[in-house]
C-alpha cells in the first residue's frame, strides 16, 4: 500500500502535516475528512519529498542537491535496521520503528514509503532501488542477495560495516590533506596581500628618486603592476580553464587518458591505485559474502571505481571471467591493479575461500593508503612552509633592498 503526505487543517484552524497508507489520493484524502481534517494536499511519498522534484530538480542543477541521508547517516541507519532484524524483529516492524525515530522529516517520509512497500508485498530491494539517489544499486544488491539467502540481518551487518569503513578511509585521505590545502591557502591569500597592496607602497616611496631600483624590486614592482591590473583577468582566466577541463573530463576519451595519466604520477598515482584497488576488493568480497553470482558482483565492483582506466581494466577482467578464467588471473593481466589483489584471489579461489581473502587485500591496501597518505601529508607540511617563507623573505628583500641602497648612498 502506498504511502501519502499529507497537509490539512483541523477543526481548530491548526496545520497539521504527516504520513498516511492508502490505496490512492482520494482514499487518503476520505481518511483524512474520517479523522475530521481538512485535506489541503496530498502527494505521493516519494514524488516531492523524496525524489526532490519541484524545487529540488532545481537545487540538484545548481549544485547536486542535499541527499536525505549522508554517508554517515545512512551507515548509522543501516547498523540500526540490522540490529533489529537480528533480534528477530518483522522488517515491517522494524522499519516501523525507525520511522518513529527519524531525526528529519524527508528521512520519516523515506522510510515510511519504504514500510508501505514491504507492506504491499514488494521485496525490500525492490522498495530501496525506488530512491537510486539514497540507495545505491550497490546498496540494493547486497540486500536483494540478503533476502534471497534468508539471511537479511548478516548481510545488514556486513554492509553497514563496509560503509563504516569506507567512511573511515576517506576521512583520514581528507584529514591527511586538509593541512597542506590550508596552508596553500593562507600562503596564496599572503602573497597576493603583499604583492598588491605593500609592494605599490613601496614603489610610491622611492617613486621621486632618480636612482635606479634593485633587479628584485624591478621584478616585484612589475609583477605588483600586472597583479593589479590583471588581476580579476588572471581570475576570470582560470575560472575558464577550471570549467573547460571539467567539461573535457565528462568526455569519457578524455576522461580515460587523463585517470590512465594520473596513475603514473609519481605520489599521487599510486595513492589513486591503493584507494580504487581498496574498494573494488571490498565491495567484491561484500557481494561474494552475500551471495551474488560473481559475474554479477563484477559488475557491481566495477561501479564503485571512480578512475575510469581502472574500471575500464575491471570491466575486461569481467569479459574474462565470463568466458571461463579464474578471477585472479583475469586480475592479473591488468597491471594497473596492485598485485596484491590478484596474489589474495588466486589464495581465496584455491582454498575456497576468495570473500575473505578479498576482504583481506582490501584491508591491507585500505591501511597502505593511510600510511602513504599520512606520509605524503608529513612531507608536504614542511616543504610548504619552507615554500611559503621563501616567497614571503623574496617580497621583504624586494622592499628593504632600495631602503638598504638609499642609506649607503646617504652616508
């Protein structure tokens, strides 16, 4: 049964707001006169709440739109649901009590239509792979493979621990780098100070003087002038090239030799392969844990690659596997994935356990990225400092070198 939500008024003139199960909009609409409301409207959950038609079409063009459940939110909502599908508790149940305790109102409506489908007889995959912008097909994959295995409750477990982990992981990437990008900043924000406003200080200063100024000066006073007057073109200038790559990047040709260009970097390159690589094997192993053909789940990892050459390098190991070669030496043809993967798979696919072994490579790419990661951050915090401390000692020695000159020349 569907679900509705609703606003109407009471006989005391309030508003009153929620969410009902009927059959239509006009039977919602007769429940609500039953209850003495008047119905003002009636929307299908699911519409405009939770599809973000309307007004959320348009926050979506300008910016992506705000997603019901953030990655934090939908793990600890996972973990929730597979506690009390553990204990024994009726799905319809226990998504009954997680729409009690929905912190939001999009988050009560989504649930409460996800409760109105398993009410209708729809498997619970089917009723998640409704909202593809909250539940990934990822997501609705794992759960469908739960619900056919009986075991609904592991896999709920299962998946909301991978999605802590992957949490975790990218946190630490974003702590790891949050120092240097910080630092960048206030550098850049310095350098533009000094250059635009303190060095044309100076140039007025020695402006009467006929001597002729230091080689620096000359270079800084001249870098100040075109600052100043490019300035906003400099700025305009690189807000078009920003936007060019971008729309050269939604070009998949591109978009495959740039991720094929950036693998080869030297730091960077190989922390790229570590993070795909750890979650392709992670997701791998989850969908092998829950039960989905490994074609399938092939197909599903593959989703999860952001770099398009890596996915391009799956997607190949998937045609492999689907004419009849073991999974880790169809990952081993593809040298772009470490080979780490195809080592734990060829040891999963001997002793027949290839989920846990993928789970194992995964955890140990997972805590390499870290430490690389943590590694790069701790070289870059003192070369940016050193950087930034150089620029700033060239603009001082540009300013006090005429002051330097003027007073020799005095005395």
């Amino acid at each position: 049964m569907p679900a509705y939500s609703f606003e109407a008024i009471d006989a005391s003139g309030q508003s009153r707001e929620g969410v009902l199960e009927a059959d239509t909009a006009r039977s919602a609409r007769s429940l609500l006169r039953a209850q003495a409301l008047i119905p003002l409207s009636v929307t299908p959950v699911g519409s405009s709440h939770v599809n973000g038609t309307g007004n959320g079409g348009l926050r979506r063009w300008l910016g992506g739109g705000a997603r019901i459940f953030s990655t934090t939110g939908l793990a600890v909502w996972t973990r929730q649901l597979a506690g009390l599908v553990s204990s024994g508790l009726p799905l319809e149940r226990a998504l009954t009590a997680l729409t009690d305790e929905a912190e939001t109102e999009p988050q009560r409506n989504l649930v409460a239509s996800l409760r109105a489908e398993v009410n209708a007889g729809s498997p619970f995959a089917r009723a998640l792979a409704a909202h593809p912008r909250e539940f990934s097909p990822i997501y609705t994959a794992v759960i469908g493979a739960g619900e056919q295995s009986g075991n609904l409750g592991l896999v709920l477990d299962r998946l909301a621990d991978d999605l802590e982990e992957r949490q975790a992981l990218q946190q630490k990437l974003v702590g790891a780098a949050l120092y240097p990008a910080i630092v960048t900043l206030v550098a850049i924000v310095i350098v533009i100070f000094l250059v635009s406003y303190v060095v044309p200080q100076v140039a007025q200063v020695f402006a009467g003087t006929k001597r002729s100024l230091p080689f620096l000066t000359t270079v800084m006073l001249s870098l100040s002038a075109a600052v100043r007057n490019y300035g906003w073109w400099m700025l305009g200038g690189v807000v078009f090239v920003a936007i060019a790559v971008r729309l050269a990047l939604a070009q998949e040709a591109f978009r495959l030799k740039f991720d094929a260009a950036w693998l080869k970097l030297p730091l960077v390159g190989k922390l790229a392969r570590g993070y795909n690589a750890a979650r392709f094997a992670s997701t791998l192993a989850m969908l092998a844990t829950a039960g989905v053909p490994i074609l399938r789940a092939l197909q599903a990892a593959s989703e999860t690659l952001g770099n398009r050459a890596m996915r391009a390098d799956a997607l190949d190991a998937l045609v492999l596997v689907r004419e009849g070669a073991p999974l880790a030496s169809a990952l081993a043809q593809k040298k772009r994935f470490p080979g780490l993967v195809s080592m734990f798979a060829r040891l999963g696919e001997q002793t027949g356990t290839l989920p846990l072994m993928l789970q194992r490579a995964a955890n140990q790419l997972g805590a390499e990225v870290q430490r690389r990661a943590m590694h790069l951050a701790t070289i870059l915090e003192p070369l940016l400092i050193v950087a930034m401390g150089g620029v700033v000692m060239l603009i001082v020695l540009a300013v006090m070198l005429p002051i330097i000159q003027l007073n020799q020349f005095v005395k």
